[in-house]
C-alpha cells in the first residue's frame, strides 16, 4: 500500500484527492490555481516526482537503441 499520492495538477479533483484519503495516503499534489482554499503539499517530495518521471523519459529515448530499432551504423552513432 502506497504511503503518498504523488500527481500534477492535473489530478487535483476532489473524488481522487477524497480516494486517496480514505485509502490512508498523504495528498502531494499541487492545487488548481482557481481553488479557493489552496491545499498544502510537500514541495521537495512533489520535486523528486519530477525526477522520476524525468528518469522515465530518458529511457524511453534509448528504446529505440536497445531494441534495435536504429537500422545503420550512421544512425547508431548519431543516436549515442
């Protein structure tokens, strides 16, 4: 079971956020900039969000390389 619901903005509706509570987590998601009440959250625990996802793009970059979906050697080298 997860301990925190780490999400953008995007996620700030308040079904996930009540979801989320009832499930025991502590909410690290942003509010709207149209809240009324704006709601706390962990700045440095929504940053290392950030670098996970980050972590995950680059991955996907270098699918292309791992898989062998680069068909020359030109190509690899321009790749790495």
């Amino acid at each position: 079971m997860a301990d925190y619901s780490l999400a953008d903005r995007g996620y700030d509706g308040n079904v996930i956020i009540e979801q989320a509570r009832r499930q025991g987590m502590e909410i690290v998601i942003p509010s709207e900039k149209n809240r009324t009440a704006q709601r706390f959250y962990d700045k440095e625990r929504y940053n290392l969000r950030h670098l996970v996802e980050n972590a995950f793009l680059h991955l996907k970059r270098w699918r292309g390389i791992a898989t062998g979906c680069v068909k020359n050697t030109a190509s690899f080298l321009a790749a790495v």
